[in-house]
C-alpha cells in the first residue's frame, strides 16, 4: 500500500499486525516511516515509546522515539534517546545526524505560517 502512495490504510495495517507481533522490527520500521509521511509524530512518539517502555535497549525504537521528539520540538528529550539509540547501535549514526539537519514542526510554522 505505501507503494501505491495509500500511507493510511498500509499504517491502519501495521498496526493491526505489530499488536500480533510487537517485535516484528522490519514492520515497526515501515510503520514508523508511514508515520513521517503522514507527518504524525505525536503517534509515531506514542508507538516508539511503548516499544522502548517494553525493550529500553532497542536502539531502532529509541532512534524513532528521539526523532519524533525533535520534530515536536521536545529537544533534549529527543537529544536523550538518539544517544542512547547510537550507544546500542553505532550503525544509526548517519540516520541521527539527519535528524539534526531537520526542522522542527514549530520552526516550519513559523517560516510557514498558516500551515
């Protein structure tokens, strides 16, 4: 479904089978990616920090879980988890730095306003 542009029901979808199978990492990582699409960051925080409330160690949940933060704006606690998801896995560092470079949803809507 997301290849076929339809985010919602394919997030409608993952859902459903992570509530099945809570560990399945490759699902959680689509669903968390239809998630930025949909720009929903306050369920993509919600989603990630229940993985990592359940799995503290698991540097993909605490990597989506720190960049949901950043994008709302919440900064050192986004700051906390990205250290803490590239202390489990070093891998993710080229992912974390982008986070970085990106802009907060505050920021876009002050260069954006009435978005």
């Amino acid at each position: 479904l997301f290849n076929s542009q339809r985010p919602v029901p394919a997030t409608g979808y993952l859902r459903r089978i992570l509530l099945i199978d809570p560990g399945d990492r490759a699902n959680f990582d689509v669903f968390m990616r239809g998630l930025v699409l949909l720009n929903d960051f306050e369920e993509m925080a919600r989603q990630a920090r229940t993985v990592v409330e359940r799995e503290p160690d698991r540097a993909d949940a605490r990597y989506w879980l720190g960049r949901a933060l950043h994008k709302l704006g919440s900064l050192e606690n986004a700051r906390d988890h990205l250290n803490a998801a590239l202390r489990a896995d070093r891998a993710l560092a080229r992912d974390i730095r982008f986070v970085g470079y990106t802009i907060t949803t505050a920021a876009l809507a002050e260069i954006l306003p009435g978005r």
